[in-house]
C-alpha cells in the first residue's frame, strides 16, 4: 500500500510541474502579446489581470481538479480493495453515500489549497507587471521575473554556462524527449533563479501541495472507513530511510489504538512535527508512512505499548568501513610512484567520514598535476601540484590542503548532480547562516550593496591567523651594513590559509586586498555569483580533519560550520 501510494503522490507532483511549464509560457506569451513586446503601461497593466487569472483558472487549477479527481478516485479504490481484505461485514466493504459525501468533501479541501496558493500568486504576477510599468524596468526583465515567479528559473546572469542550460531548458521544456534533461536543468537553477534565494515561487508550494495532498486525504479517508467499521486500532506502515524522522522510527509497524495514537501526539515533540491530526500529517512535511487500521482480535497484531523515548530505535549508523580513495590513477602525468604519492598525500588530510563521502560521488573525470590549483565543475577536472608548497621556503613543514580545497569544490557540485551549480550557492538555509555569521560582526554595504567585514574587525582575525616578524637585510658587498628592516608574514599553523581564505570570502576580497602576503581570492573574484559560498564550503573541507584550524574557524562562523557539518551528515547518509 504505502509503494502505491508513494507512486500515485509523484505522478501527482509530476503532472502539476507540467502544467506550470505550459502555464509560464502560454503567460508569458499573453503578455507578450498585449502589450507587443514593448514596456507596459499602467493602463495595460490593469488590463491585463483578467487575462491572466483566466489562464491561471484553465490551465492550473483546471488541470489540479482533473488530478484531484482522477488520483482521488484511485486512492479510494485502494482502500476500499484493503478493506475488502478484512474480516468485517460485506457492508463495509464499498462505498456508501456517506464515503462519497467524504471524498468529495476532501477533494474540496484539497482544491481549495490549489486554490489559495494560485490566487495568491495571480496577485504576484499582477503586481510585477504593475510594478515593471512603475519602475519603468525594460520588458525583458519583467517577463524574466515573470517567469521566475512561476517557476523559479530562467533569470540570466553574468555566467556563459548558466546562460547556455537557461537557453537549454526555454527551448526544450515541451520536448518530451529531453523531459529527463530539462528537469534536471530547472533542478539546477531552481533556488539561485527563484525570485528570491529561499526559491518562492508557485511551483514549489504546489508541488509541495501535490504530494502531500495524496497522503492526507488516505489519511483521512481511511479513517473515516475505519470509524465507519468500528475500528479502534491501526499499525503504522512503511519503510525507514537514514533521514526518518524520530517519531516514525518509534512508531513503525506498532498497533496502537486511536486513544494511544492521540495521547502520544499531544504529549510529545519531534523535529519535523507538523500541526494537525496525526493520522493526516503523521510524521510530518513529506512524511511518506501511513496508519492502516487493523482488529486484534483478528489475530494478526497484538496492542503495543507507545514507546518510551529509549525505545526509539535510533538511526541506521553510518557505515564504519572505510578504505582510502584512488583519484591518482586519474593524473594525466606522472609515474605509478606519483600516482601513489599523490592519493597518500590526499587521503591523508580525510577524515573517515570524508572519504565515505568521496567513495560514493563519481569522480573528477582528470586531475591535472601542475601549479594553478582549480576545479572546473562543466569538465569536471582538478588541478593540484602535488610537490608544489603554498607557502613558501619558511613553512615548507606544513601540509598542502590544494588537493583537499579543490575536491571539496568538486563534492560540492557533485552531490548537486551538477555542472553548472553547487550544492552552497543555492541551499538557503547555508546562506543564511552566513548573513548569520555576519550579523555577528561590524559591517559596511559596500559590496554590490551587501553586508561587507568591515577593516577593524577582519584586522582582529588578521592578528590571530598571521605573524610578523622584523627581517633586517644586509649589503651583500658589506654583510655589516644594514639596508632596511622589514616585516615578514607567516601563518601561525597548518591550515591556516582556509581559514584566512574564509575570513577573505566574508569581506568580500577586501581582507587580501588591504594586507600583503594574506590568503584569499581578492574583490574580483568574489564579483562572481555564488563565489562566497563555494569558497567558504572548500576551505571547510579542506580543514575538516585538521582540528586546530576547524575550531578556530567554528568560532569565526559558528552557523556556517553547522549548516556544513549537517550537509556532510546528509552526503554520509544518502542513498544512492
């Protein structure tokens, strides 16, 4: 029952997202045509609200109620086939006037949730044509935000790459033959393009709407058929991944009566809780198990006590073995010795959690042994020298973290099933904890009108990560006579110049930029989208396994190093 019913709950999430691309397209090109491609007047604008809601009505929500009525109806059917199993009266076993009155009823329910969030977004577009003719903005860009609105995609940027996928996806979205390609492309844009960086926009709230919808109204007719029944007891069914919550790892395949079920959901909390009635939401947002009702008299069960919080089974452990991970043989150049040196160097700055995580990703496709260390996620190719020493002759004893900076880039991207975007430029909840990590310092809105470090207090890491020391340099005709005095920098430890390179992200590049000989990426480089937050991810990686240099980082941006640790915990537990 629960594959069915996960099976009927992507098919329903799926048709809405077709629908939304029709949607954008049949709105843009009504706009388009009203108004001739030419800025829109405020007159236009009002005009054009009609038309806009009349698309909303025939495509949108038309298209939801055939969906309601059409998976409705297949859910009901599968519940009635499961009561029809059971042994209880024939009577209980079809639909009666009053389960038809029920499903209707949730089925209203249900269309009214469509409903509330297309109205909702009708007066979005509505105000962004309105707007565009206020502020006089070009009609490339209102049709741009337009569409990003509706799906949360297809804004440009200053990048070639992500230009060519956004080409990519207007041109084949209604190619059934390259559905695969195109989704997998919208995936990639769909948060960084939204209209805002948290990705608001009608499709994630209906799709979200689309899936969760089948499972409630299961949810609620079951139970309307097994109060119909008499049934007092119900079993909680369905399969554990490594991220299930705690509350449907105590509850699984236990019988409990509705009195117990209840009493348990208004006497304890779990992360993920949702409001409502525990056999609608059960464990919460997305939850995917289901309470089936069943007799104990039947035989089959027997009544469970609810679970005491020691006896919620904790969640599946990680797996404990761990081996070294090959990337050497993917050197273009270099002896067998090289390519050994090479994999000895990089696995000895893992810890094991890492190299489980980079044991389960693909590959780089080639590593490049020379000087200039880069990841290049559209070829998927690393470049680290293995003999090459960052930091010159003076500190020549501590470890080069080049190759373990870059692959952390590449896990990045990887773990997104991306060329074109990394996991950290697009999570919402990692870029938050970095505006997070700001606020808890003096800034400035320098940058492009973002938060910047301001100089007095990247001035105060300098001192932590950096040592001066006095050089006196000599005539080399007369080795007596003193020339000048002066200062020379070194870093205080290994690992170190992540650290100064995070500090460098947070100022924007100013922190490089104002000290000579500091580590970071300086002001143009972070003039590129997305630059912050994958720099600040790799250098992370980087020092995973170097405790000194990760704790002093952890005191630097606390939130950023939580939100990163769990992204590892996710990599670490995934299934692929």
């Amino acid at each position: 029952m629960s594959k069915i019913l996960e099976k009927l709950a992507d098919q329903h999430e799926e048709r809405i997202i077709n629908v939304l691309y029709k949607l954008e397209e049949d709105v843009v090109k009504e706009v388009t045509r009203a108004t001739k491609g030419q800025l829109v007047s405020q007159r236009l604008a009002i005009q054009l609200r009609p038309a806009i809601k009349k698309l909303i009505d025939e495509s949108f929500l038309d298209e939801a109620d055939t969906i309601i009525n059409q998976e409705y109806n297949k859910i009901a059917k599968e519940v009635l086939d499961r009561f029809g199993e059971m042994p209880i009266p024939s009577k209980f076993k079809s639909l009666t006037e009053v389960d038809l009155r029920t499903i209707n009823a949730l089925k209203y329910q249900s269309f009214s949730g469509f409903e509330d969030i297309a109205e909702r977004f009708l007066k979005v577009i509505n105000d962004e044509v309105y707007q565009s003719t206020i502020a006089g903005r070009p009609f490339e860009d209102m049709v741009s935000n337009i569409r990003s609105h509706i799906n949360g995609v297809y804004k440009s940027s200053n990048s070639a790459e992500i230009n060519e996928l956004v080409d990519f996806i207007n041109e084949n979205k209604f190619d059934n033959a390259k559905k695969a390609q195109v989704e997998e492309a919208v995936r990639k844009l769909h948060t960084q393009y939204a209209s805002d960086r948290a990705g608001n926009n009608l499709r994630r709230y209906a799709s979200q709407i689309a899936h969760d919808s089948v499972m409630q109204f299961h949810g609620q007719f079951t139970v309307a058929k097994a109060k119909e029944a008499g049934l007092t007891h119900y079993t909680y069914t369905g399969t554990l991944v490594r991220d299930s919550r705690e509350f449907c790892r105590g509850m699984l395949n236990r019988t409990l009566t509705e009195e117990q079920i209840r009493e348990m959901w208004n006497t304890r909390a779990w992360q993920g809780k949702s409001t409502g009635d525990p056999f609608i939401v059960r464990g919460g947002y997305r939850c995917r198990h289901t309470w089936l009702p069943t007799d104990p008299a039947w035989g089959e069960e027997t009544v469970d006590d609810l679970p005491t919080e020691e006896e919620v089974p904790p969640p599946p452990p990680p797996r404990t073995t761990v081996s070294n991970v090959s990337i050497g043989f993917l050197l273009n150049t270099g002896s067998d010795n090289v390519r050994k040196a090479y994999d000895d160097d990089f696995n000895s700055q893992l810890n094991n959690q890492q190299k489980r995580i980079a044991q389960k990703f693909d590959k780089p496709k080639r590593i490049i042994n020379q000087d200039d260390g880069y990841y290049q996620a559209s070829t998927g190719t690393l470049s680290a020298n293995l003999d090459a020493k960052r930091f010159g002759k003076d500190l020549e004893e501590f470890k080069d973290a080049v190759i373990v900076h870059e692959y952390g880039h590449h896990i990045d991207y990887v773990s997104n099933k991306s060329r074109f975007e990394a996991w950290s430029e697009t999570n919402q909840d990692f870029i938050n904890a970095i505006n997070d990590d700001l606020r808890l310092y003096k800034v400035r809105r320098t940058f492009q009108g973002r938060p910047i470090l301001e100089k007095g207090e990247y001035e105060k890491f300098h001192k932590k990560l950096y040592s001066t020391e006095k050089k006196e340099i000599y005539s080399t005709s007369d080795p007596t006579r003193l020339i000048t005095t002066t200062n020379r920098t070194h870093l205080r430890s290994e690992g170190f110049d992540s650290v100064s390179d995070i500090v460098d992200a947070l100022s924007k590049g100013t922190f490089q930029n104002d000290f000579d000989g500091v580590y970071g990426h300086g002001v143009s480089y972070y003039r590129r989208r997305g630059a912050i937050q994958k720099e600040i991810f790799a250098n992370l990686f980087a020092i995973r396994n170097n405790k000194k240099a990760y704790n002093l980082a952890k005191s630097i941006v606390p939130n950023t190093v939580r939100e990163f640790e769990k992204r590892l915990d996710e990599l670490d537990k995934m299934e692929l």
